[in-house]
C-alpha cells in the first residue's frame, strides 16, 4: 500500500487463506496516517472505529459508511492540544463494551494519548467521558504510552487495561526510563 492509499480494507481467514474482501474498503483517501483500530458488532451493525495520529482525529464508520468523528482538526497535521477531546500523537485505540442488551450497547473507547502521557475514554457517541495519567515513571504515571488493550472477563463485570510505554527520558529527574507494560483495573 502506498502512502496515498491510506484505507482500511477487510481481510477474510478460511481453510484456503487470506483473502482481501474487495466489498469492504472505508476511508479511500481520507487518512494522513492511520495509527489503530477497533470493531464492535452490535446487533446486525459493525462499527470501526478508525484512529489517525496525522489529523489527531477518530472516524467512526458504521456498517461500511462514514458515522461521525471527533478530536483534533481534521486537517492534516491537526492542531495539537491537550484539552479534554483533544490529542498529541494519539497511537491506540480499543473498545470495551460495559452494558448492553438486544438493540443497543453501551461501548467506552479508549485512545492513548501518546504526547500527553495519558489515555482518554469516550463514550460510543464520541463524547469525552474521561482521562487518567501524569508524565513519570511511577504507577499509573506515563512516558510515551503507545499500546492499549481492554480485556473484560466474563466471570465478572471488572475489566482490565494493558497499557504499553515507549519510555524515554523523565522530564524531572533526566533519567532513562525503559519500555514497560501497566495494567489497570
């Protein structure tokens, strides 16, 4: 893929291999630089969730079609900002699904905000719903938090965030931090 076909396309596993679902492309020529991706399935409805670290902006595509965005200007490059909704280099996206029945989901998406040193949470509207971290090297501190995974059991309604940092240098005290996984609950 060349960097002027910037698109999500679906890719199907049978007993034969991989095929390219050539019905399925979103987002032809829309992205700047693509970073993460999150699909949910509610009912008969697929949502893709699409993150772009370019324009700091996240596209929400419903059953194959533009739903809504939200974040940063849209524009490439996007302004930087570090308000609520707002993004420095997001890199991750993931999505946890908190109450549901048979119509509708209640769905909380989660974005690293890799240059805030922080992970901002949305509801499935694209609201800001939350936030949590600091720059630093102490628990539940950040230094360039680039990965995110949401595991949810199903034992029990608690769930989990893994976080993974770049590391890099702290700020206060100039030492190196290393590369390192957090999880919360």
């Amino acid at each position: 893929m060349c960097s002027s076909d910037l698109r999500i396309q679906k890719l199907a596993y049978d007993d034969d291999g991989l095929d390219l679902d050539n019905s399925f492309i979103l987002g032809d020529n829309m992205f700047t630089s693509l970073s993460g991706i999150a699909v949910h399935k509610e009912g008969q409805n697929v949502y893709v969730y699409a993150l772009d670290s370019g324009s700091r902006k996240i596209y929400r595509f419903l059953n194959n079609d533009l739903d809504t965005s939200w974040g940063n200007n849209g524009s490439i490059g996007g302004t930087l900002g570090n308000g609520d909704g707002e993004f420095r280099n997001p890199s991750a996206i993931d999505v946890e699904e908190i109450d549901s029945n048979d119509n509708n989901t209640n769905l909380l998406i989660y974005v690293t905000d890799t240059d805030n040193n922080r992970i901002q949470v949305f509801n499935k509207d694209g609201s800001f719903k939350s936030k949590w971290g600091l720059e630093g090297s102490d628990p539940g501190e950040f230094k360039k938090p680039k990965g995110i995974g949401i595991y949810k059991s199903s034992t029990d309604s608690s769930a989990r965030a893994y976080i993974t940092e770049d590391g890099g240098t702290d700020s206060n005290t100039s030492s190196i931090l290393k590369p390192r996984l957090q999880v919360f609950q």
